[in-house]
C-alpha cells in the first residue's frame, strides 16, 4: 500500500490563515509546556496512548514539565527532557520557512510559535502513532482533520473547535466523520 496523497495541504493552511492571527506567539519553553500538559492529561493518554507513550520517552515518570536545552558550542539545537534518544523534542526552526514534525521533533520557526501551530503538528504524530495505517495516510488528509479538531477541542475549546471547522468547510477540508481507528499494531516509527 502506497503512501496517500497530501491533497489537501494547501486548503487547509488557507483555512488556518484565516485564524492564525487570533494566536499569540509563545516562547520556545511555553510551546513545551504548553505541549507537556496536552500529552500527560489523562483524556489524551487515553485517545492517543501510543502518542502520549512516544512523546514522554524516558520522562514518563518524571513527567515532562521542565524541559532541558540541548546547547553544543552555545546554540540551542532543541528542547528535551531525560534521555536525548527518545521522547518528545523542539527544534527552534531558525531560517525554517515552514513548521514541521519529524518522528517525536517538533521544529518551530518564530511565526508558528502558537497553540493552533503547536496542536497541528502535535496531530500529524497522533495521527502516525496511532491511526490505523497512520503512517500511509495523506499527510493532511481527512483524518489528520479529525485527529487535529479533536484535540482543538479538548484543549482550547467549543469556541476555536466550531470557528477551526467552519474554516475548514468554507476551504473544502475533508473531514472524517467516523471516530478515530486505532491502530491494531505498535506504529512504525514515523
Ligand atoms: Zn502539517
């Protein structure tokens, strides 16, 4: 099976535009905790708990508050917490155009440095951790949506969840209707 195509990327960052300026840009350490307190609420560690598992790597006792620089030569690289093989990490995007998730890194140019952004690309590794063929799906596809507006709507609200869809229906985003499908395996590593 062929990975799907992103054929709805460009929608539904026309759909984002339209609200991204009711964001405030957060600092780098904000993002984190902002992201920690997602990831060890008890409803995420149950909707997504091959996320929640991934992202806290050798910090699941600890917890992921507090996170540590990862500063070779006086140049922030990333943010971490424990073990610098696993578990959530945040990349401070300097000259990145784009914000992106690669397996359990978050790269973040100054820009997106807003919860809308933040839950985004916190959706693209629920959706690859625990989707059923998550990993195959199209990147920003229907179920990315769904995964993506869930999460909008336990963290931020009724309020941004109704105007994120409303967005996302006047750009033609897809959105699947049904309940997140679980992945019957232990994911790929994205
Ligand atoms: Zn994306």
């Amino acid at each position: 099976m062929k990975t799907e195509r992103d054929y709805q990327r460009t929608r539904l960052y026309r759909a984002e535009w339209e609200l991204i300026d009711n964001y405030e840009l957060l600092t780098l350490v904000e993002c984190w905790d902002f992201l920690a307190e997602i990831i060890e609420s008890p409803w995420f560690q149950t909707d997504f708990p091959s996320t929640a598992g991934y992202l806290a790597g050798s910090a699941a006792q600890a917890g992921l508050s507090g996170p540590q620089e990862h500063r070779p030569n006086n140049r922030l690289v990333y943010l971490h917490k424990g073990d610098r093989r696993r578990g959530l990490k945040i990349r401070p995007g300097y000259r990145r155009r784009y914000a992106e998730s690669w397996c359990s890194t978050i790269t973040l140019p100054l820009w997106s440095r807003n919860k809308l952004t933040l839950i985004h690309e916190l959706a693209h590794i629920c959706c690859w951790c625990d989707a059923k063929n998550g990993h195959r799906m199209s990147a920003h596809g229907k179920e990315f949506a769904r995964i993506y507006l869930t999460i909008v709507m336990h963290v931020l609200g009724d309020d941004e969840y109704a105007e994120l869809h409303e967005a996302m229906l006047q750009h033609k985003v897809r959105v699947h209707p049904g309940v997140v499908q679980r992945a019957t395996k232990s994911p790929r590593q994205p």
